[in-house]
C-alpha cells in the first residue's frame, strides 16, 4: 500500500503490450521485420523475408482470433514458442499476450528434461514449433500433459508432422490457421500488473525458474532500453538480434523495437560467425546484440577473411563478460561496443558501459578500462551491495559485496515458487558479487557462490583468473575455494597451458606475485588438460569443486 494525498488529474491509461503493437503499427507501420531463415536458396524456406510492423500487428491479431476461436485459448492459459528469431514470433509474442494471455517462449538449447520440466510447470496449452524443431519437440512433449495443440509455422499441411508428437495433441499449420482471420483484434483493456510472458532464467544449479513479467514491466523496460545510453538505438537504425526471443525477450529488443520503430533483421537459425557477418553486411545492420561467444566468432570469422562491416556502429555485448581484447578488436574496426550486465530476473538490462563524465574523454588503455566494466545502471534499476549480514558497502571502485537490485521491472518471486527472494529493504539479491565506484559504474568480480572467503575476507576469483590468464603459456585459467583447516578456505588456481607451452606452478605464481594483495595469492596450481563450460560458455565451477573434492593443500597438512 502506497501512501497518497490529492490524486492527479492525467490520463489513467495502463501500460500494456498492446499500445507498443499499435504504436509500432501507425507511426512506423511500413517499418520492416526481415527474417533469414538461414537455410540458402534452392530450399524450400525462402532465404530472406520481409514484413512489416503494419503486417505483424495485423496478423497478431489473426492468430489471437485463431487461438480463441479455434483453439479455445481464454484467460491467462500459457502459450509457448520453440523457435528461432523470426517475425511469427513476434505475431506469436503479440497476439498472445495483447490478448490477455500469457506467452512463453521456450529454450530450445535446454535439454529435453528441461524443457519438459518447463513445459509442465507453466502448464502450457499450446505450442507454437518452428518445422525444423517438430521433431525435438515431438520428444519433449511425451511425458507432458497440458499441451493440446502444436501449430507448425510456415505453410506445410499438418498431417506432416502430426505423426512426430503424442496421441491426444491437435497439430495444425501456422499460415492455414491464421489465413482467412479479421485482421482486427478487440484487444481487451487489461491491468497493467497482468502476466505478459513466461521466461525461464537457467542456473548451472538447480530446475530453471520462472520470471513472469507484466505488461507494465515490459513497457517500462522498453522505455528504459531505449535511451541513447542503453540500446543505442533510434528509428533510423537496423537492430540484428542474435540474443534469441527466449533469452528475456531477446533483452527486451522485442518491445523495444517496435516501440521506437527501429527496423529489425532476425536472424533465424544460423548463428555461427560466417552466417553472422553475412547478415550485418548484407542487411547494412548498425546496432547488433547478443553474447561474447556469438562475436568472438565473428572476429575469428572477419580476421580469417580480412573482410569488414562498415555500417555496424554499435555491438551490446553481455550474458558473461566482454574480454578486454574483444572490445579491441571492435574499436579498431570502428564500432562502437557497449558492454551490459543483466538477468532475466531483472528483463533482462541491469547496467551498460558507456562513457560518462569525467571518463568520456579517456584514451587507449584507460578507455578500455572504463568500457571493459558492466557498466552503471539507467533510470529504473536501484543497486547496492552489502557483506553477507545485509551491510552496505561503500561505492570505492574496490570493496566488493553481494550486488542486490530493485526496480519496475525486477521479479520480486519467481512464478510458482513459494519463497521469499527479497531482502527487508525490497532488494533482490542477484548471486553476483561486485564493486561499485563513487560514479555509479558496477565491475563483477564473482558470482556469491564462487567467491572465496578466507579467514572471513573475501577473495575475487575472477580477478586471479584474469591475472593469471595474461601468463603467456596460460590458455584459460579457473579459480575455486578450497576447504583450509585455517583460514577457511584459500583459493587453487587451476590452469590449462597453450597447446605447445610449458610452465610451472612456481613460474605462475611468480609471475602474479606483486600484482595482487599477498594474502590472494594461490596455495596452489593445478594443471588440467581442459576445463569444462556451460552451454552458454561460462565456467562451469560445481564440475571444478567435484573434480577436485578430494584435494588437500600443501599448506593445510601442517
Ligand atoms: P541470465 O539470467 O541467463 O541472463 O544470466 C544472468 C547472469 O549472467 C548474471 O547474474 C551474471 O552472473 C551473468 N552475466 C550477465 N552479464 C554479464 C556480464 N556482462 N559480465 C559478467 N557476468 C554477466
């Protein structure tokens, strides 16, 4: 309850998903969605597509007339997705949701457990399945109950794929069951706290978690992503992301866009570093999204071919953070990079590295230095960090403490879980550890359960990995926290040397001797032959603490 004197006399009109649609389909109707479907001419899926914004909210509306009239979707019933980027699914996203109902996109790059789990949690109606994925999710759907109905986007007749899912589920044909609908919807004039999409944020621990976000959450995220600061980008430009719809509604690029009226390339299935380059280069893309392991592909992909993009102005780059060397080689071919932070508990924007006074006029290593940080929070997202007993901790660019954020457009639960997730304050405690500097830019040094506390301090795993991978023989270096009789724990540094190097625990620790707080330095070095990643390249630390479960330090024996 909110305290209140004299009401205002403005318009009381919620924020909905609908005004974004209607927006986008009148002031930037002939703006154009095109989307690649990535399979090369002479296939059956036409190589490039191109709609515009006026035709998505038109046929939103068909598929919100289709999936009432037909398959009797009513209230807040969950429809799901299981495709790549490509306009139907943003007809799909709208038609759903506008309508009052909830939309759920599901990530295909789970595995089929996971999925399943996902699909039964949400109890998810209907789902809407790219041709190509029919199969996996003719698989995924055995085990699952709630689904009735499976529309196969693009023109095929159903009974092609009706053999691929269980007895009992309807499947029918996207275009035929749109075709022939009012292009007009009656959208209903919802609450602004109504649920609007279902998205599951994945741990490396754990059953993914639900974030139901509302339409207000969404439109307000939109408005903060669109500044100049965040995306970057306006109605001029040409927006490519490769962050896909599942990944916290592509950043929240699905409303954004049409709420701006920049114009979108989707990108399809095709993401690997030539398919990429071809995209920007051909579609003259200017701003692009998505995560490090996308665009070190493309460098390796530019580099190799000595080829350039020279309408690509800006790269947001995060999901895990932006090696110093990439946001290198970006500025050295002329774009700009802008490094983000964020959750899907959080829509996902949490902070962007921009340059601010007094650092906009850094150079050379100093403005990487700045650009290389997650960045500082736009207008909407509160942060703070405190020790483990709830503490602040000061903004001195040096304590690091656990980061906990608040704000419109944060999950204050997570979607059928009966659990407090806020501190007393209102604070989500977000499971990274970070700094803060008097100038509001936020560095990551850890995620809360990877840190290393050693006789009561905490030690950043993250910077002794940094340090220790600037060794010349280091290909990739992982830091864990390893039970000590004293102090706790004390940090191991495990190392993976550089095809053909050699080097010896004592010449990397004294390579890193000096740099770092004495106290930080490694009790040991570890040598292994690979180290193991999540699917979205991040370090995979609980396979690290099993591997090595049994390890007892030198130092600990005395
Ligand atoms: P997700 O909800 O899947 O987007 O994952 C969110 C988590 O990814 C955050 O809590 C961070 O641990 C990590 N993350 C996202 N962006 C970055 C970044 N720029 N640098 C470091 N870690 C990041």
């Amino acid at each position: 309850s909110y305290s209140r004197s004299m009401l205002s006399t403005m318009m009381d009109i919620p924020l909905s998903l609908t005004r974004i649609l209607e927006y986008g389909a009148s002031v930037h109707g002939s703006t154009t969605v095109t989307t690649w479907h990535g399979e090369g001419t002479g296939s059956e899926f036409d190589p490039a597509e191109e709609v515009t914004f006026r035709d998505i909210a038109a046929r939103a509306a068909a598929f919100a007339h289709a999936i009432h009239d037909d398959l009797g979707i009513t209230g807040d019933e969950r429809v799901g997705s299981f495709m790549w980027n490509c306009a139907e699914h943003l007809e799909v996203m709208f038609g759903t949701a506008c309508k009052g109902a909830i939309f759920a996109p599901l990530n295909k790059q789970l595995m089929n457990d996971q999925i399943r789990h996902i699909i039964n949690h949400a109890e998810i109606s209907a789902i809407v399945c790219d041709p190509r994925l029919a199969q996996q999710l003719g698989k995924v759907l055995v085990g699952t109950d709630s689904v009735k109905s499976v529309i196969i986007t693009g023109a095929q007749p159903a009974q092609q794929f009706a053999h691929l899912f269980p007895r009992g589920i309807e499947v029918y044909s996207y275009e035929a069951l749109i075709d022939g609908r009012s292009t007009v919807y009656d959208w209903p004039e919802l609450d602004e706290r109504t649920a609007a999409a279902l998205c599951y944020s994945t741990g490396t621990t754990g059953a993914p978690k639900g974030v139901l976000y509302s339409h207000r959450s969404n439109v307000l995220h939109a408005l903060m992503a669109n500044s100049k600061d965040a995306l970057g980008t306006s109605a001029s430009d040409t927006m490519l992301p490769v962050v896909p719809l599942f990944h916290a509604n592509s950043w929240g690029i699905a409303f954004s866009a049409p709420s701006m009226g920049t114009k979108l390339v989707m990108p399809g299935p095709k993401l690997d570093g030539a398919s990429v380059y071809e995209l920007l280069s051909t579609e003259k893309v200017t701003h692009t999204a998505g995560v490090p392991t996308v665009w070190l592909m493309l460098l390796q992909y530019m580099a190799a071919n000595n080829v350039k993009l020279p309408d690509l102005q800006m790269v947001v780059c995060g999901g895990s953070a932006m090696p110093r060397s990439m946001i290198k080689a970006f500025l050295d071919m002329g774009t700009q990079v802008r490094h983000a932070w964020g959750m899907t508990e959080m829509s996902p924007l949490g902070t962007l590295a921009t340059l601010k006074p007094p650092f906009s006029e850094r150079t050379g290593e100093e403005r990487l230095d700045i650009l290389q940080t997650q960045g500082y929070p736009p207008f909407g997202v509160e942060m703070k960090i405190t020790d483990d007993a709830g503490k602040e901790l000061p903004w001195d660019g040096k304590t690091f403490g656990r980061l906990k954020v608040s704000g419109p457009a944060i999950a204050k639960a997570y979607f059928r879980v009966d659990a407090n997730i806020l501190d007393d304050a209102g604070f989500f405690d977000t499971g990274d550890v970070s700094t803060m500097d008097e100038h509001g830019y936020m560095r990551i040094t850890d995620r809360s359960k990877d840190v290393i506390k050693s006789g009561g301090e905490w030690i950043s795993s993250i910077d002794l990995e940094n340090l220790a991978v600037g060794h010349p023989a280091v290909a990739e270096a992982a830091v864990i926290g390893v039970h000590h009789p004293k102090w706790d724990e004390r940090p191991l540094l495990i190392v993976q040397l550089k095809q053909g190097e050699s080097a010896t625990r004592e010449d990397i620790l004294k390579y890193m001797d000096g740099k770092i707080a004495k106290w930080w330095m490694p009790d040991d070095v570890a040598f292994v032959d690979g180290i193991p990643h999540t699917a979205t390249g991040k370090i995979l630390k609980t396979a690290l603490r099993d591997q090595f479960k049994d390890y007892t330090f030198p130092t600990a024996a005395a």
